[in-house]
C-alpha cells in the first residue's frame, strides 16, 4: 500500500530564461555562440594570423582591455594580451596580489573601477566558477571569460576546436553539426576540476564530435555523462584511446582537490599518457593538452614532445582565437547583433 | 485594553472545525466572543473592520526564522522582522539562535523578547541547544524555556556528534522542549573549511560548483530517529528543520508510522524551485539546505498533499544586497521568505493544486502551533489569543522584493505572482499591518 505512491503530475513554475549575456560582445560560454559565430570566429582567426601586422595593429587602434587576473597563468593572459596589441588596443594588467584585491575590493567594485578608468572590455581569469557572470551583470562590458573557476573557458576550447580541425579538417572555411561527424576526442584525467573540459564537452558535441571522458571516479563522477549530449563516460584508458582520433590530456589540478587524496602511482599506472601506450592504442591520434603540462605525470615527456604532440599548436592558435575574440568584444555592440 | 470587532467575514478556523461566516470580538488581547454575522452581544463601541468577502483565520506562525538580532542588525533586526511578518499575514515568529553571540542563554532569550526591540508580532526565540551552536555541550534547557524559548536548535549547523544529540533529545524531553535539527552532515558537504554551495547532481557538475549530497541530510536524520526510538520511553520530540530530500521525507514518514515523535517543516522555495533555478549563479537561489533535483522537490509537494509534512516554515534569512553581490561560492546561505509565504503557498498549494484552504492555513498556523506547543495560538477558539490574519483570498499581486519591508532584498521570488491579499494582521489585538488600501 505504502509503496505505491501515486505519482501525480504538478504544474511547477518554469525555469525562466537566462538573460546573460547581456553585453553581445561577450564570450562567457560556449553556449554563448551559434555555430554561425564559431564558423566566424575560425575565419577571422585565421585571417587576423595572417594580416599584416602594420594593418592589423590599427583594427582597435588606443582601445582599452583590461585584463582582470585573480588566479596565475602563463598560457591565456600572455596570448589575450599579445592578441590585443596586436590588434593596437591598449590594455592593462591588474592581478589580484598587486592590486586592490588584495585588501578586500569586491569583484564588482573591481569591475566599475576598470570601467570607469576607460575599459572596454575586461577579460576575467578568476578562480571562482560563475565569476564571469557576475561581472558582466555589473559592469555590463563585454566580459571574456579567460576561466571562471571549475566551469567554461571557452577560449581555450575554440583553441582546441582550431587545432582539432588543422589536424582532421584541413582547409575547411565553416563548421557545421556534422563537421566533425565520426571524430572521438578522449579528454582524459582531472575532469571533476576543469573548466578545459567543460568548454569542450560542451562545444566538440555540437559539431558532431563524440566526447569520451575518461578518468578515475574522485577526478570523474559518473554524473558526468549526463552533462550533455554526445558525452560518455569510460574508466579504462586504453579503451578510451583505442576509439579516439584526439587525446586531451589533463592535469590534476592539486589546487582544486580541497583534501581529496588521489593515489599519484595508481593514477600514472592506469592514465598515464606513454609512447607505449600511444603506439599500441592511438598511433595516429593528435595529442592535446591545456597546459601547464606536468611531465612525468599524465603524459610522459616523449609524448609531449613527440610527433604526435599538438601542445604548442594550441598555443600559438591561442594568440589567434583570441584576436578574433577581443576584436568581437569591442566591435559586437556597433554590429548591432550577436555573434 | 480597546476591542476590536472583525464584521462581516469568512472565518477559517482548522484547529477548532470552523468554516463558515462569523463576527469576531477581539478584547483585552484574546478572542472574546464568536457569532454569526450581526449577532456579536459585546461589540458595542469597539472599532469594526468590515470583513465582507474576506477570510479571517487565525495569525500565521512561522515556526524558522532568522530575524538576525542580536549582532548581525544591517541585515535584520526583530523591528524590520517582525514588520516583514506582519505583511506576510504572520503574528508569531520562532527565531533561531545564530546571531551574534549565539543565543544560547536566558538572557539573550529574555533580550529578544523585550518591548524594547520593537517587535510587532510575538517572537518565540529558539535557543541554541549546545554552548555557541558548537555541538558540544549542551545548554540548562530548563533555564532557557523558564526564559521563554520555544525549542532548541543549532540551526545553520547540525548537532553532529550522536552522544551530544542523544543527550540533548534526553535533557529536552526532559523539561518538555523539542528538539529543531538542521540536518547536514558537515563530513561530507565541507572538505577543508570549504563547504559546498548547491545540491551534488549534473547542475552542479555542469556548473562546476561543489555539491552537497541529498544523503547528507537524509543520513542524519536516519541517525536522529533511531535516537529517537532507543530513547522513545522519554518521549523525546525531533523537528526536522528544512526538509529538502525525498529520503528525509519517507524517513520521517517512517518513523511516524513507528509511532515516534517527529515532525517536520517544509520552506516555499523546497517546494516550489529546483537546483536548475540557481540558473547562471543567481546568489538568491543560494540557501541551505540547497535547492535540490526535480524528484526531490515533487517528493516535498506530495509530502504536504498527503500530510507528512507538519508546517510550511520559511527559513527566512536576510543578507545585505553587498553580501549577496558575490561569486556564488561566497555567497552566504538563505533568502527572504516572510513576505511571501502566504502568496505562494495559495497560489500553488492551494489554487494550481488543489490543496483545501483550510489545510493550507492549518500548515501556516495550527500545525507549527502544535509543534512549537504554543498555547492558546494558531486557533481563533474563544479564549484564544487574538493572533488573526484578513485576507482576500483571490487577489493576486506581484511581490517586488525593493518594496519589502525587511532590511535586506534577498528573494528569489521578486516580480513573481503572489495571490491572496493581506488586509490587516493582528498580533494579540493590536494592528499590526493594515493594507494602505
């Protein structure tokens, strides 16, 4: 009697809609951009790389970008910078250990400072998942999301996404939901912790990809596989490998793990990336890897800088999504639409 | 003492069977006299307010609240609170001891109830159960309901260690109080000092938030309850404070079935939103207990339907708009929930679902009486006190949170509809809120 509880049907309020983003040169998300603007932003990357300089520094000629840092990095802020000078704006570092941050301005007080000292556009790395957000709703700049915390960092997954396409895709001009139509790409380790995977979980799908995650149940929880459509969960690495034409190897981020204990010897015996393991199960795959790599943890030193390595590739298609990116920032509102 | 005379009005009275038109004659503070309309013998003189097409039942009790004084007063104080209430239709607040210092002591207790802090409503204050909220040692129980407090509670942290639970439900028991656990097991939703901000499921992973697992909160009740068994021959009573899990739900179903004694309160926000609201990290949908799944909030809507549920208590729990305007991670817990209580629950519970109004009301008034033990309230039997709420039951309105009465703006219900209008709340007598038109 009592175990059949009748299930009954309850109208409940609906969810409304996110009115983010609220600036449309905003890139927060990956969800933020229509196929359209992904297929826009690959083109104008490319022809931004291959400008002339001279011509190219005049595109934002004295625009402001600040860049707002409250986590360290080598990789995304050196290359946001690069490709905004390149384009001829202006832009200023604040980070949080030299700054005001440090004795206790908020992140929107942070925000309407930059703003009103003449920022355009802020490009935010914080360590606080939704941190992007918030500052776009307060400052209602264009706000590029450089990583907010465990959740997006959806430059690096359209970085991914171009070097993903050099290798498999070479010489196509758009990209559709079918691109990558037959394409694994295993994105292996750290995942309960990374905003790299999330980007990509939530984007490669959406041009036809298969997402494998692959990686032991702390790092991965089972939930995982409900993150999104084409998106599967599989423990055993070499399994993994054997189906993907991409490996995206992660790094265990120790400054996430919040007294989580992972056993280092069991996790490079089972996801270590090695030459080994490469030949046998993936000899034509393309290797990534977000960076910092950690040698000798989750891939071994050969394989990152063996042929199959494309971990300097992202780095350099960096510089050039990010042009595409800052120029949209600042050029978006007078285009009058979103990409 | 004036009288006051509620005419013309339809009277709504679950705890004393009365559903029908009466006049009502309030004198000295308590209800002195019910008749059918016309028929009151001692209303001669006393002010009338002409009730016509309204509903007159007995003044809401929000049996968990946090009205944020002593120590925390830019966020709340027992005046602003208390105002908050009466516009809800509330005449009576049970509030939780985590203010600064904790009140764990009959003088705090004494303190919040004084003339002195402005309250307009009753204020029943909840004294901390352990020294601090620090589960370690408990309190004189007997000294602080000689002071006035209405139960014990850690609330905002659970009493963790199962020796200190079982001898505050012993010493409680004791001395007739109940005991309100906020039911969390800390070990595993805070790894190193970092504590986790939504429910654990695909929404928090999608979000990259930390997540707290829905058998946090049931396992600790899984645990009070066979405390409550083992020492059932002292008749110990457990309130389950915010009951937000499916698995909490059929645990205290069970336990009732096992004849014990344990009650349960549900907030709005349980029963009505799930962790998709929290949306793009709106720090309103931020509380503990978290929103949770879908299955979880459908399992509280059936918990109240079918009558498990003791009370809607609203966890109302003001922060400063700067304190909210953070990364969701820092934000602190809780939202405002006085003010619309009575509103959603009518237009869910009773209009959208079909919920009786008089259980409605029975939920928001007689059954968190019950719980509490408060004599003479949650009914409008005469001899009563004269708690009463006026209210249009029809009129829907929009609830905006910059106009609340409350010091803080904290609702994740700004510009929702509410429906049922209140005309006058009456704490003992006096007016308390009346609508400006």
């Amino acid at each position: 009697m009592n175990s059949t509880i009748v299930r009954r049907k309850h109208a409940t309020p609906p969810v409304p809609a996110s009115p983010f983003p609220y600036n449309p040169g905003s890139l927060l998300s990956v969800m933020d951009l229509s196929l359209e603007g992904v297929s826009r932003l690959l083109a104008r990357a490319t022809e931004l790389d291959q400008m002339d300089p001279l011509v190219r520094n005049r595109i934002l000629a004295k625009r402001k970008v600040a860049l707002l840092f409250y986590e360290s990095s080598t990789r995304t802020r050196t290359s946001f910078e690069l490709a905004a000078k390149a384009l001829g704006a202006d832009t200023a570092l604040i980070s949080s250990l030299s700054s005001s941050i440090e004795k206790g301005e908020t992140l929107k007080d942070t925000g309407l400072t930059l703003r009103s000292l003449g920022a355009e556009a802020i490009i935010l790395r914080h360590n606080a998942s939704g941190a992007a957000w918030l500052l776009e709703r307060e400052t209602r700049l264009p706000v590029l999301n450089a990583g907010d915390g465990m959740h997006e960092h959806p430059t690096q997954g359209l970085l991914d996404l171009r070097t993903i396409l050099a290798h498999l895709r070479p010489g196509i001009a758009t990209v559709d939901a079918e691109t990558l139509k037959g394409v694994t790409v295993a994105i292996v380790g750290d995942i309960l912790h990374s905003r790299v995977a999330r980007s990509n979980l939530l984007l490669l799908p959406r041009l036809g990809a298969q997402v494998v995650l692959c990686g032991p149940k702390e790092l991965l929880p089972d939930l995982a596989a409900e993150a999104g459509p084409g998106v599967t969960v599989e423990r055993d690495f070499e399994t993994a490998l054997g189906q993907s034409q991409v490996a995206m190897m992660l790094r265990i981020q120790a400054e996430r793990l919040a007294g989580m204990q992972i056993d280092l010897g069991g996790y490079t015996a089972s996801y270590q990336l090695t030459s080994a393991r490469l030949a046998k199960f993936a000899p034509k795959a393309v290797v990534l890897h977000p960076g910092p790599i950690i040698r000798g943890l989750e891939l071994t030193a050969e394989v990152a800088d063996g042929p199959q390595s494309a971990i300097l590739e992202q780095v350099k298609n960096g510089v050039a999504i990010r042009m595409a990116v800052v120029e949209r920032a600042l050029t978006a509102a007078e285009q009058g639409g979103r990409a | 003492m004036t009288a006051l005379v509620i005419r013309g009005g339809h009277l709504i009275d679950p705890a004393a069977g009365v559903d029908a038109q009466k006049d009502i004659l309030l004198q000295d503070g308590h209800v002195a006299e019910i008749a059918g309309p016309g028929k009151l013998k001692g209303a001669n003189g006393a002010e009338a307010l002409d009730a016509t097409g309204l509903v007159v039942a007995p003044g809401l009790i929000d049996m968990h609240v946090h009205l944020r004084e002593p120590g925390q007063t830019h966020k709340e104080t027992i005046a602003t609170g208390t105002a908050a209430a009466a516009v809800g239709g509330f005449t009576a607040v049970a509030a939780m001891p985590n203010t600064t210092p904790v009140n764990d002591s009959a003088e705090t207790t004494r303190w919040m109830q004084a003339p002195e802090r402005g309250g307009v409503v009753r204020v029943f204050p909840i004294a901390a159960a352990t020294r601090g909220s620090k589960g370690e040692a408990i309190n004189d129980y007997a000294a602080l309901k000689a002071a006035g407090a209405a139960a014990v509670s850690d609330d905002g942290h659970p009493i963790l260690k199962e020796g200190v639970m079982r001898e505050a439900l012993a010493a409680a028991a004791r001395v007739g109080l109940s005991i309100i656990q906020h039911a969390e097991d800390t070990r595993m939703t805070q790894t190193n000092g970092t504590s986790a901000s939504m429910n654990l499921g695909t929404v928090s992973f999608k979000l990259g938030l930390r997540g707290m697992a829905a058998e946090a909160e049931s396992a600790i009740v899984e645990r009070d309850i066979r405390l409550v068994m083992e020492l059932r021959e002292q008749r110990p009573h457990l309130h389950v404070a915010h009951v937000s899990t499916a698995a909490t739900l059929n645990a205290v179903r069970q336990a009732r079935r096992n004849g014990l004694r344990v009650t349960c309160e549900v907030a709005p926000h349980h029963f009505l939103l799930t962790e998709e609201h929290v949306g793009c990290y709106d720090t309103n949908a931020k509380m503990n207990p978290p929103l949770r799944a879908a299955a979880d909030r459908d399992a509280m809507i059936e918990g109240i339907l079918d009558g498990v549920v003791d009370a809607i208590a609203t966890d109302h729990a003001p922060h400063a708009i700067h304190e909210k305007e953070v990364e969701f991670d820092r934000a602190p817990n809780g939202i405002l929930g006085l003010e619309t209580a009575l509103g959603l629950s009518l237009h869910w519970l009773h209009a959208e679902w079909k919920m009786p109004l008089g259980r409605v009301l029975s939920l928001l008034s007689a059954q968190p009486a019950a719980v509490l033990g408060l004599k003479g309230r949650g009914t409008l039997a005469v001899g009563s006190f004269a708690d009463v709420v006026v209210f249009d039951p029809k009129t829907e309105w929009v609830y905006r949170a910059a106009e609340s009465k409350s010091k803080s703006r904290n609702s994740p219900f700004d510009g929702w509809t509410m429906q049922g209008k209140v005309w006058w709340t009456i704490s003992e007598g006096r007016i308390a809120y009346r609508a400006q038109n």
